[in-house]
C-alpha cells in the first residue's frame, strides 16, 4: 500500500490561504479587484462565494459592516460595502439557507440540501411545531400566497400586533423555511423577505433533489475546495453535519476510490502527525507554493467568522494563533476586545483590531490594538506596523470612515504603534 503524501504546516497554511482568496490571484484563480457597484463586481463577488460554497451570515455590524462583506472586503480591493449587503436579490443565483450556519449559497447547491430540509421537517430545536400548529402555518402559507413577500415588519401590523404577535409565529416561519416551504427572496438592511419557495427558487433546480448518498460527496468535495487541505472534522464542520459519521467516511471513500481526493498527512513536527485530506490539484498548488513568499509589510483585516478562521482549532494548528471571540464576555473578562479583527500579514496572523464605527461622525473607532509577536497593545516591528497600517487605511477606505482617536490616547491613530 502507497503511503500517504505528507505535508508540513507551512504547506498547508499557504495552500489555505491560496484556496482561501488570500494570495495573488496566480496562486488562487481568484479576482483581486472590484470596482465600481455593477455587474462586474457583483460578479467578482459571487466568485468569491463560490469558492468556499456559502458565505456565512451574521448580524454584528459594530465594526462599520458585518462578517460576509468583511469576507468579501479583505479578498476584493475596491469592493464597495454596501453591495455586501445587496447580494441576495430575486433573480441572483444565490439561495439562502443553513450552511455552515446561515449562509448565502450558489444556486447550484440548492438541491444538494434537500437531505437537510428533510430532515428539518421536524425542527431540530423545536420538534414538529408546523405539525403543532397547522392552523396558524397554513395561514402564514395563504398571506404569503395571497399578498406576495412578506418581511417580519410586515406581518406585525401597523398596531404592533399581527401575526408577530403570536408567539409561536416566527417558529413557525422559520420551521417552514428550514424544512423548505417558504424561502428568503432577499434581504434589506439585513431584514430578511420570505417567499413560498416555488417563487423564490427557479423550477429547474427544485427538480433536482439529491439523496443524502448523493449529497455528501458533493459537499465534502466543495469544502475541501475552499480549505486545501483538512481534516474530516473539518469538512464535516464546513456544512455542520453532525451525527453522520458512517456517512461520511462512505462518502470519503467513494471520493478517494475515484482519485478526487486523496488521504494526507500533515506534519506537526515533534513525531505529531495528522491525518487529513488534500484533492489531487491542490497537492501539487501546495509544492509550487513552497517558493511563494507573500509580501509581509502589507494587511488586510479578516473576519472573526473568515472561513479560514473559524474552527478554532485547525487556526491554531497552521498559524499559532488562538482565534477567539469575546462578544459573550462580560467587558471585565474579555482580554482583546468585542469583536477584533485579526489582522493578516503574509501567511501570518501578526495581531487583532477591536474596532467601533461611528457612521455619524464618520469615524472609526480602534478600541484596541494587540501584536500578536509583543502578545501586549505595544508597537511591533517596523513591518507589522506597517501591515497594520496598510490594512487599516483599506479598510477604513472600504467602509468609508476615517480613523478617530484610539480609545485612551491622546493622539491620532494613524501609525499603529499604539501602547
């Protein structure tokens, strides 16, 4: 038997980061650049999306915009914020739906779910409470039917009351949703419309509905596709599917007999070695990556939900980093911030910005700065500040505020040497 292909961890990081959107667009296929609030960067972003399959949701904006435009923003200079938020739209391909938690979608994955609204006809967490409540979900089904779109804001009437005001309502609506009967058509300013999904999804697509047999493949082969190299937790991780290990190790094999994917072994050092999975192509990308030396005096801020940042500890394994988030602390008890920005520089994770916009004043607040190399607020070296500073100035173009003060100090933050 051949013996698995091992690689190091600054192969799989770099692999990561190229997979991730992160590198020069030689190394990641990717676009690098999007000008301008047309087609052109809308479509920059959908390709964005479609390289890891989702694009995740979520409704903290503290830092001047939320977690899927800050995806798209540290991957597309010159991507304007506000599409970020716009994307979802009737007659995009997108679909919305739970991912890897609420996400944005290609279109095309839209029938590989239909495992997950099956299973959902009975909610995970509230049981069969469409069943429970059949008068008051065929009612909701005739609003919708009968008056179009409706947003949640519309169900609760002009008197506060309404629909909304039945407690179980937006259970219900959400059950519908997730078990498939009702879709989200779009969103404004970040309120979501719910359709029937016969109006929402084009006929051809809601045709195609995979078994689970046939959707697994499909998904862990499109996960691997956004992350290079990982491992089956990982995967499973990427598209939240829990109690299915039997499943997937069928659906990993099936992959490997067809020479998709192949098993991998990462090398930790110190005898530590763990297995994983890397497609054909991409272990090759990771051998040409070994002579890549990415620019270490340049930043971007990334997400605290990026997806090459949120399972906690593969981020720890390739960059010696511990990705955390504080927003659940007590203000006492939190040691960076509320919701720090970690901030790449090269292929390293060189520190973390708590940032607060202020859309008033036009400002952009830094709470905090943390060196990663310092492990304190102090300044750096001379490159990390620069990359602070680099992504910084990006970013607050990105957004569209200028920087204030740092929280404490007496002088302007422009130089990222703040103690």
């Amino acid at each position: 038997m051949t013996s698995p292909p091992i690689l190091d961890a600054h192969d799989v990081r770099r692999l990561a980061l190229a997979r991730g959107g992160l590198l020069r667009p030689k190394w990641t296929g990717l676009p690098e650049r999007a000008t301008g609030r047309g087609r052109r960067a809308r479509r920059a972003a959908l390709t964005i999306l479609d390289r890891f399959g989702y694009l995740q949701l979520d409704t903290v904006s503290i830092a001047g915009a939320r977690s899927h435009t800050l995806v798209l923003l540290s991957r597309l200079e010159g991507f304007p914020a506000e599409l970020g938020e716009a994307l979802l739209q009737p007659g995009e391909p997108l679909f919305e739906y739970w991912g890897h938690q609420a996400s944005w979608m290609p279109m095309d994955l839209y029938p590989v779910f239909a495992f997950r609204r099956r299973r959902f006809r009975r909610h995970p967490w509230w049981g069969d409470i469409i069943g429970a409540h059949r008068t008051l979900s065929r009612d909701i089904l005739g609003r919708i039917r009968k008056e179009g779109p409706l947003r949640s804001a519309d169900l609760e009437g002009k008197d506060g009351g309404g629909w909304w005001a039945h407690k179980p309502a937006k259970k219900v609506v959400s059950a519908l949703w997730s078990s498939g009967r009702l879709a989200v058509r779009e969103r404004r300013n970040f309120q979501r419309s719910f359709d029937l999904a016969e109006r929402v999804i084009p006929p051809e697509v809601r045709g195609k509905d995979y078994s689970t047999a046939r959707a697994l493949p499909v998904l862990l082969l499109r996960a691997l596709e956004g992350h290079g190299w990982a491992t089956t937790g990982t995967l499973a991780a990427t598209w939240q599917l829990r109690n299915m290990r039997q499943e997937i190790t069928s659906a990993l094999k099936q992959l490997a007999g067809e020479k998709r994917v192949l098993p991998c072994v990462l090398d930790e050092g110190s005898g530590r070695r763990v297995r994983g999975w890397v497609r054909p192509e991409d272990l090759a990308l990771a051998h040409r990556l070994r002579r890549v030396r990415p620019r270490r005096d340049r930043g971007v801020l990334l997400s605290p939900f990026d997806p090459v940042l949120w399972d906690r500890k593969r981020v720890r394994r390739l960059f010696d980093f511990d990705q955390i988030l504080e927003i659940f602390k007590p203000a006492p008890e939190r040691v960076y911030g509320y919701y720090c920005l970690p901030v790449l520089a090269g292929e390293n994770l060189i520190g973390r910005v708590d940032l607060k916009a202020d859309r008033r004043r036009g400002h952009l607040e830094i709470l905090s700065l943390r060196y990663e190399s310092t492990g304190t607020a102090r300044a750096g070296s001379a490159e990390e500040r620069a990359a602070v500073e680099s992504a910084l100035e990006r970013y607050e173009g990105a957004v569209g505020l200028r920087r204030g003060r740092v929280a404490g100090a007496g002088r302007p933050a422009r130089t990222g040497s703040w103690g």
